[in-house]
C-alpha cells in the first residue's frame, strides 16, 4: 500500500506541474486548473490510507465544511472581489502551514533532529507571515483598510522584530521540548513581523504583494512537507514557491521596482506630493462624442482597468468593440501585467466577458503599435498609462514600463471622476492636448457609446 500510495503521490506531482505550465497560456489556463483541481482531490483521498492515519470522523467534517464553504465563495464571489479571495485563500494556506509546525512543535518527538525542528521553525515564521500579511491585503482590498499604516521608523523595527523572531525560531528548533509560552511569543511576533510588513503597502505595489505572499505560502508548505517526510507536500509548496518567486519577479520588473524596494518603500497615497505640478488642462467629451470619434476610427486599441472591474463592465466592453468590428475598425486589447489588484485581473475579466484570447495583448507584444492607432481607449485604468513614468523623474513611478497609450493619435479615458488612481500619483496623460475625459460609470458610459453606435449605423 505504502508503494502505491507514493506511486499516486508522483502522479499527482506531475499532474501539478503540467497544471501550471497549461496556466502560463489563457487558452490552456481552464483546463490546467482543472488537471491541478483533480490531481489535488487524489491526493487528499490517497492520503487516508497512510499509514497511522486517525481521527478521519475530524477530517471527513473538516474537508465537508472547507469544501462547502469554498463552493458557495466560489459561485457567489463577484469579479472585482476576486482579489481579495485570492488574498485570504493564500493566507488560509500559509495559516495552515503555521498550524501544522505548531502541532509538531507540540509533540514530544518534535524536535528529534535539529534539521526538522529548524524547518518547522522557518515554515512558522514563513507561514504566519503570509496568514497575517494576506489578511491585511485582504482587509486594504476589501475596503476595511482604507488607509497605510506605518510605525515611527518602520523598516529598523521590522529588520529587529524579523531577527529577533528568527533567534526564537532558532532557540524553539533546536529545542527538544519548547514550551508553550514560548511558542505563542514565536507565533504572535511572527504574525505582528507579517501585518507591520503589509500594512505600509498600497497603490500599484498590490498585486506584486499577493504574488509574494503567495510564494511565502508555497515556501511554508514545502518545508512542512520536509517536518512530515510527505514528498507530495514538498513537491506542491516547492512548485508554488518557485512560480510565486518567478511572477513577483516579473511583476516587479514590469514596474522598474526590486522587492527589496516594494516592501521597504512602497507607493503610498501621499506619493503624489513629491510628484510635482501637472501643466494643461482637463477636457471633456460626452459619450456620443466618443462613440462618433471611435466609429470613424480605423485602428483602435482598449487599455481596461481597475475602474472597468468595480463597473463589471466587461460584458458592455466586449459588445462595444464587436459593433466597432462590424463596422470596419480594427479592435485591440492591451494588458499592462500590473493592471488591477492581483496578477492576471484584467485577463480574467475579459475571459469571463468572451474576448478571444487573440485579440488581447502583453505591454510588449503591442506598446509599438500606439503610435500607428487612431484610438486609445483608457477604460478605469491610470498608473499603468501615466507618460510621468518615462518623462518625470520627480514622480514615484519613474522608470515604470507603461503603456505607450499618449503616442496614439487621439486619447479617450472613462474615468469615475477626477480624483488620481490608486497610488494617489495625478496622471499626466489626461492632461495631454491629444487627451478628452469621458466622465461617469464605464458600465453607463459603455452602455451609451453601444446605444449612439447602433444610431449611427441605422
């Protein structure tokens, strides 16, 4: 049984590793998550056939309670709220692997070698900062934080809390017996070190925090799985690891940002003011001058943004561009990597609405053709389009890869309203003399350009 159970094992670790190269494609990304959904169902119903293996009356309940209430998350959740489930779940996963060290901490063969109480103790610290640091990024994008929070010299009392939790770490590792007391100082400064990391941090830095408090999971996960010799575990937080390393990496790339940067100087609502004055005016059209000045368009290329999402305007964005290719214009979609509040938003938004994966393009592959399209349309986005990231060095987001949407010929922008994005940084663009704001929902504002494109085409 146990060679059959380690067989099933290496299946599902395979499994896995395909499931996540078929999601590096979004035509393939579906059925990756379905090879890694059923290769985890195997491996949860294998392993109570381990050996020594009790209390199954506790797990059967626990997986019927976590499964239920994943399933009505899952089919209830709205789009926009997608981040912040991405968040807690992550953090639910780091929360366990802190939970499971606890556990073996607390047995009295814990520590029996030095190697495995060390790993305990970094998959604690690891894991209890990914639960607490995804519980505040699920409390700022929720709404619950609307502020950042920083202590009177935050970075010198995070690098001191961080070492002194370590040193407990150490001290509880190589420990054959610790003591309650001091595994609940461990746990407690190991959650304070994981929300004083995460409160500080807002604005476009956001989805690069999620990616890394994700890899923070994998890593716990991986060394838990070394604490309970289970190979499977090893493999699963390993692979999650090193895929959550490698997109906080590129993440970080595409805002010309090191990690080092994202958590130790973050951009802040206040960034704004080491910004500078923005020169030129605000203009304004309505939306039947924007749906006149698409239609009669030749190429046009849409930026969604955040402001599409909390609209749910994906749907109206999609019969819009259809209507404008059947009237003879040539249709685009561009992703910026860091657009929206978790990696992959705006992707999935478009999906959900039908976008044919074709249609929809990286910064690289389409930043070129802006100066050759008649059209950009901006829908809710803003940092990600901001021309202050190449030309002002004063702005917080100088150096940042950005779409090249202030080279097209004409420039149009649904915008809620006039306050600045995210990160608080006024966006020069819409000051541009080739620029005009549209004003109000993108989910009215989209509706109305649909309405005065089937006018002009009766």
């Amino acid at each position: 049984m146990s060679t059959f159970i380690q067989f099933v094992y290496f299946l599902v670790a395979v499994a896995f590793i395909v499931g996540l190269k078929a999601m590096s494609s979004p035509a393939t990304a579906r059925r990756g998550v379905q090879w890694a959904g059923y290769a985890m169902l195997a491996a949860v119903l294998v392993t109570f056939y381990l050996p020594g293996m009790h209390n199954y009356g506790l797990m059967i309940t626990a997986i019927v309670i976590g499964a239920a209430i994943a399933w009505y998350l899952g089919k209830t959740v709205k789009m926009t709220d997608m981040p912040q489930m991405v968040a807690i779940y992550n953090g639910m996963g780091g929360g366990a692997a802190a939970a499971i060290a606890a556990v073996e901490f607390l047995r009295q063969d814990a520590a029996h070698h030095a190697s495995v109480g060390l790993l305990a103790a970094l998959g604690a610290i690891i894991g209890a900062v990914a639960f607490s640091g995804s519980c505040v990024a699920f409390a700022k994008l929720q709404g619950l934080l609307k502020k950042t929070y920083q202590v009177p010299q935050q970075n010198n009392v995070v690098f001191f809390l961080a070492l002194f939790t370590f040193g407990i770490g150490l001290t509880i590792g190589f420990s054959s017996h610790p003591g309650g007391f001091e595994l609940t100082i461990f746990f407690l400064l190991a959650l304070a070190l994981g929300a004083l990391l995460t409160l500080p941090i807002g604005g476009a830095d956001m989805p690069v925090v999620i990616s890394l408090l994700n890899a923070f999971t994998g890593l716990a996960v991986g060394f838990e799985g070394y604490v309970l010799a289970n190979p499977l575990l090893i493999v699963a937080g390993t692979v999650v690891g090193a895929s959550g390393t490698l997109l906080t990496l590129l993440m970080a790339k595409a805002m010309n940002r090191s990690i080092r940067t994202v958590i130790f100087a973050p951009i802040t609502g206040e960034a704004q003011e080491t910004q500078g004055e923005v020169s030129g005016s605000l203009k304004e059209y309505s939306p039947d001058d924007a749906a006149a000045t698409l239609r009669y368009a030749q190429k046009v290329i849409i930026v969604p943004g955040y402001g599409m999402a909390v609209a749910g305007a994906q749907h109206k964005v999609w019969e819009m561009a259809q209507l404008l290719e059947e009237a003879g214009v040539e249709v685009k979609f561009a992703i910026h990597p860091v657009a929206g509040r978790m990696p992959g938003h705006m992707n999935v938004l478009l999906a959900e609405a039908g976008v044919p994966y074709d249609k929809i393009f990286d910064l690289e592959e389409i930043n070129a053709e802006f100066a050759q399209t008649d059209v950009a349309l901006v829908i809710g986005a803003n940092d990600v389009v901001n021309p202050a990231a190449r030309t002002n060095k004063s702005s917080p987001i100088y150096g940042m890869p950005i779409l090249n949407v202030d080279q097209a010929r004409e420039v149009l922008v649904i915008k809620r309203g006039k306050g600045t994005g995210y990160s608080g940084i006024e966006n020069e663009l819409f000051y541009r003399d080739n620029c005009h704001m549209v004003y109000g929902s993108a989910q009215e504002v989209v509706a109305r350009i649909i309405q005065r494109l089937k006018e002009l085409e009766a």
